[in-house]
C-alpha cells in the first residue's frame, strides 16, 4: 500500500501536519510519501523559507519519501480545446501545470525544483508527480530526458526513460471543493474498499482541504484501516527491486 499527502508547501503546513499524525496512527509510522510544491501558486516559495527547510529535512530524515510536484500546481497555460482542454476543465479547478506546457518549459520548471528540493534536503528526491496528475506530451517527454526514478498518475505508477509501468491500477483521493466532489469521491473510496484489494499494490492519496471536511477524513480512516488489513505500508522505492 502507498499512501501519500499531495500539495505539501508552506501555505499548508497546518494541515499537511494533521494529515501526517493521522497517517502515521494507520500505518505504524512515517511510511508515506510527501509531494512539495516549490512556489504554490506563486504564493507560497520555499526558497528561502529557512523554517520550512527545517520541516521538509525533518519529514525526509523520519523516512518519508519526498516527491517534486510540480512547480506552482497552477495552469498557466490552459488549452482552451481538445483532450487536453477537457481534462483541464473537467479534471482539477486549473491546476494541471504540465498538461500544456512545451517541453522546453516542463525540462526547465522539473530541473530547478529538483535542484531547489534536493539541495534543501542533501539527498535525491523519490520521483515526480505532476499536480493533478495530468500530464502533456511535453512534460512526458521532459520527463524522459532529466532522470526521476518514479513518476505517476491516476493509473499507474512508472520509471521515466524506459516508461516502464510498475504498478497499475486507480489511485484512491478525495476532492473537498465542492459539494458533488465530496459525494462523488466518498462513494468511489467505497467501492475501492470493497473492489480494490485483489490488486497487488493499492495508492491512496490525500490533500489539505481534506481535513476541513469530516465526512472525508472518516471515508479516509475507513480506506486506510481496510487496505492496510491486507497490503503491506510501503514505499515507493520498493516498486523499483
């Protein structure tokens, strides 16, 4: 089982914390991921942020795998047409950053977070994970060229340059932004309860906004007590053995 918290960045420090306590209460300690934004929504930068530095070191030194996520997590460049514009529409709230970038763009935001967050902690990072996990031929392609271990997305799991998958099957989140995504997300997570568990590796993820609805924090306290009855907590390190 890989569980991870996405959107770690100073702007949810708070939150990101409270989601950690629980996470560790399920999992028997600090085996879980963590997926940082360097600048979310150009509000919130790292660099610099010595206090946060101190955090991510902390959370990294207890064993939990640090993913880059992205750069800002915000869409600026929206494709107003075709897939990509569907599933920027339909599929996160302007948050797909690499969905319709050039690969010029992509190598360049990937390679300065990566050098921005392997300096702060003195170590690699785990992989990448573009925010919303939605990604364009550009960024798949830059991807390729710059040398993650791991990247993601809503239905598997795979290693950049070769593209080989090792692990398949649906990532287990909730959405908190609005009344039909909290309906919608606490009726997949019950299924995936009863569904899911045949697969050999399980994903769960969860995001700050949802601690501030009590419904999903007990759809999530619900998922992680029934898959960790049958999947092993792991790492995603583990997936490349």
């Amino acid at each position: 089982m890989l569980v991870s918290i996405h959107d770690v960045s100073p702007r949810s420090e708070s939150a990101v914390d409270a989601l950690a306590d629980r996470l560790q209460r399920h999992l028997g300690g600090a085996n879980f991921a963590m997926l940082v934004i360097p600048d979310h929504w150009r509000e919130a930068p790292i660099a610099g942020n010595a206090a946060f530095h101190a955090r991510l070191r902390h959370w990294a030194d207890q064993g939990i795998e640090m993913f880059l996520h992205g750069w800002c997590h915000r869409d600026e460049t929206p494709a107003q047409s075709g897939l990509s514009g569907f599933k920027g529409k339909h599929m996160t709230a302007g948050e797909g950053e690499f969905l319709s970038l050039s690969q010029t763009e992509a190598t360049r935001r990937m390679r300065e977070g990566k050098a921005l967050l392997e300096d702060i902690l003195g170590k690699p990072v785990a992989g990448f994970i573009a925010p919303a996990w939605l990604y364009g031929p550009g960024a798949l392609a830059a991807l390729d060229d710059i040398g993650f271990a791991l990247a993601e997305d809503h239905m598997k799991v795979w290693e950049p340059g070769s593209r080989r998958v090792l692990s398949r099957g649906p990532v287990v989140t909730w959405a908190s932004r609005s009344p039909g995504r909290i309906r919608s997300s606490l009726w997949f997570a019950a299924l995936a309860r009863r569904a899911l568990p045949v697969l050999p590796t399980l994903r769960v993820a969860v995001h700050p906004g949802d601690v501030t609805v009590p419904a999903l924090l007990g759809s999530i306290d619900a998922t992680l007590a029934r898959f960790a009855a049958s999947h092993r907590p792991a790492r995603y390190a583990e997936l490349l053995a």
